[in-house]
C-alpha cells in the first residue's frame, strides 16, 4: 500500500478547515438552546445571529433572507415542495401555477422530488443541455408558460463541473412571471456568487463542500418570495424551519465562509492550473480520452474524464491502490450500477459515460499530487485496459 492518500474527491465533501475545527471544539462548550430566554440561550442566540450575517453577506443577501436547514438537499427539498402546498395562501400566492421546469443534469436530491411531485399530478419538464452541459436556453423560453411555478436550475454542476448562466436564466424565468431557484452547493465559496446581482429567489448552500462540518446547510429566500415550511412545529429561524437550531454547526459554517472569503480567489487561481496541467498530463500520456463539461465555464479544480476501453469503478478501486481517492460521479448516487445521468444527458454514450471519472482538488493539494496523480493514472488506465477484450479489439 502506498504511504501516502491524495484526496481528489472534494465535490463530494471537504476535509475540515483547521481554524472551523477550532471553532467546533470553542462551541462545545455554548450548550444553552437558541429559543431559551435565559443567558445561556441569549449566548447560543448572539452566535446564531452573527453566524447568519456571515453567510448572508458572502452571498450579497440581508440576514433574514437566510435561514438554516440540515443539509443542502433539505434546503432544495423544501423549495420544491412548497409546490405541494394545498393551504389556501399557498395557492393564491400560485396563482393556479402548479408546474416546474428543472434540467436533465441536476443532484439526485431535486430529480428524485421532481419525480415525486410528478407521481402527485405536478407538471415536470427537464431542460435538455449541451455536449458540454450547458442548459439550452432556447428550450427553456419554449416551456416557460403562465403555468409554470417554478424554475430549478444547479449553478455548478457537482459532477462534470459546468457553471450556467443562473443571471439569464432568471432574468428569462422572471419574465413569465415565474419563481426562480438555484442550487448552488458546488458554487458558493469557489466562485463569486451574489443573489442580488443573480435576481434569484431562492439559494441552497452547505457547509461540507467548502471545509466545514456536515449536517447544517443554508437555503436563501429573497425577501417578498412566497415560502411554505417543510418542517413544521415550533418558532426556530421565524417560523421557517422548525426544530432546535444547530448552534454549533452553524457557526462551524460562518467560519468556513470566513476562511473562504480570504483563501477563495488565490486557490481558484492554482486550482485552474493544476486543472490545465491535469489535462495536458492525461493528453499526452493516455490515448483514447474524453474531457466532459465546458472547457472554460467549469468551477476551479473539477475535471471529469471518460477514458474508453475502461470501467470508471475499476478505475477508482485501482486508483485507491494507488493512494489516490477520486470518484465515479455523485457521491449521493454512488450505490448506483447505472452511468451518470450527467454524462449521458451530454449526449455521450453508455460505454464511454461507465469509463467516467471526476476528480475534484481542493485547498490542501500540491502541484506534487497533480503529477503524481498523470503518472499512476497512466499506470492504471493501461492496466484496466489490459484486461478489457473488448478494447483489444478496438486497437487491434
């Protein structure tokens, strides 16, 4: 075994930064409940209240805009399912709209709610995209009616790194009078992202993808936007999600934003660079490849690649080996024996989207585990191949 791990799986989650481990161990000892009125639940709330204007002005919102939820699949859940709503507010706020519009390559978390929402007689429709990922936007005015409700569209997608174009997006959604959300999990925190200037309505965030802890997530909701609770029960974040607030993990996750406004621009700059130095690795050490997502419009450090003639989970087991952590797509659908259904709605074919893999850097990696990383790929890719029949003949 080699004696060393180079973790290059950083969509699905990030190592703890060592100033948010600080702050964890510092909260342990905040244990008063936010909702109490004594001091040790003044304390917990002065941290909660401070931590929300944190996230809130990283993202150009007001604080009351936010509020805290469990994860970034929670946040997009509850943005969906407001759709479902049968109160009689919930439906003149509608307006007798009851349809949703989404794409072909969004996290499992909305395709699963959108097929949800469709088994209970809500109109979906799933916006085709581009070889290279990119929504099509003529496709887009076309389905758009005075029926529609809701447009959810991902920011930057989690596995072939693609960025949309969320402000004209919005801007097309808002002129059939439409609400507009975005799940922007993979953007905030590696890319500059200000909902004011975006014209969005509703924004999912979460801590673990930008070094701090699992299990607390932000969901953004513009001041005006009509909003249905997922959780109810009592008072917590103004009556928008119920349950006692993780105090802990929320100001585990100011402080990852803290971190991210100092350390974001200068690690997109070397992330970008290993990611071309990546590229021009695999071209000239591997035949036979393919580069998925666009070229340019991409988030810092992701880059997913489909070789032929080799199995993506092959690829990653004999990688691990290697002392290498990458993956094959999704780290929500990574039981699935099917090919991403991001690679396929690029129109790549099954063979080539099972050859798949993603590898996605982060803020601890060196220029070393970049070019160590070409060489054991070389090694491996021959290898996987080596045992494929099927490639043998292709070459023969």
């Amino acid at each position: 075994m080699p004696d060393r791990f180079i973790y290059l799986d950083h969509n699905a989650t990030t190592p703890l930064h060592p100033e948010v481990k600080n702050t964890i161990t510092e909260m342990m000892e905040i244990y008063g409940n936010p909702s109490s009125l004594h001091s040790a639940g003044r304390i917990a709330r002065q941290k909660i209240e401070q931590s929300r204007e944190t996230v809130a002005g990283f993202i150009g919102a007001a604080p009351d805009e936010i509020i805290f939820v469990g994860s970034g699949s929670e946040a997009n859940n509850t943005v969906l399912n407001s759709l479902s709503c049968s109160s009689q507010v919930c439906r003149l706020e509608r307006k007798s709209r009851d349809s949703i519009i989404t794409t072909a390559i969004e996290h499992p978390c909305i395709m699963e709610t959108s097929k949800c929402l469709r088994e209970r007689g809500f109109p979906v429709n799933h916006l085709p995209v581009d070889v290279n990922g990119k929504v099509k936007i003529d496709k887009l005015r076309e389905l758009l009616t005075y029926q529609t409700a809701l447009v959810s569209v991902m920011y930057a997608n989690n596995e072939i790194g693609t960025i949309q174009d969320i402000k004209t997006i919005a801007e097309i959604t808002h002129s059939r009078g439409a609400f507009f959300h975005t799940d922007a999990v993979q953007a905030v925190g590696k890319i500059p992202v200000d909902v004011k200037d975006l014209n969005v309505d509703f924004l999912t965030l979460s801590a673990h993808k930008i070094y701090g802890p699992k299990g607390i997530g932000a969901l953004y909701i513009r001041r005006g936007t009509p909003f249905c609770p997922m959780i109810r029960g009592g008072h917590q974040e103004r009556g928008r999600r119920a349950g006692t607030e993780n105090t802990i993990g929320i100001v585990a996750f100011a402080k990852a934003i803290e971190m991210r406004q100092q350390e974001m621009h200068d690690e997109a700059e070397r992330l970008n660079r290993f990611r071309k130095i990546l590229i021009d690795g695999i071209k000239n050490n591997i035949p036979d490849v393919q580069f998925n997502g666009h070229p340019t419009d991409v988030l810092p450090g992701t880059l997913n690649v489909s070789f032929v003639g080799a199995e993506g989970e092959s690829i990653l087991l004999y990688l691990d080996l290697e002392g290498i952590g990458v993956s094959t797509g999704s780290a929500c659908a990574s039981g699935s024996l099917d090919p991403s259904h991001v690679i396929l709605a690029t129109g790549i074919g099954a063979e080539l989207a099972h050859g798949s893999i993603r590898i996605s850097m982060g803020r601890e990696n060196t220029l070393d585990d970049i070019q160590y990383t070409i060489s054991a790929l070389k090694r491996v890719i021959q290898r996987v191949r080596d045992m494929s029949t099927t490639y043998q003949r292709k070459t023969a």
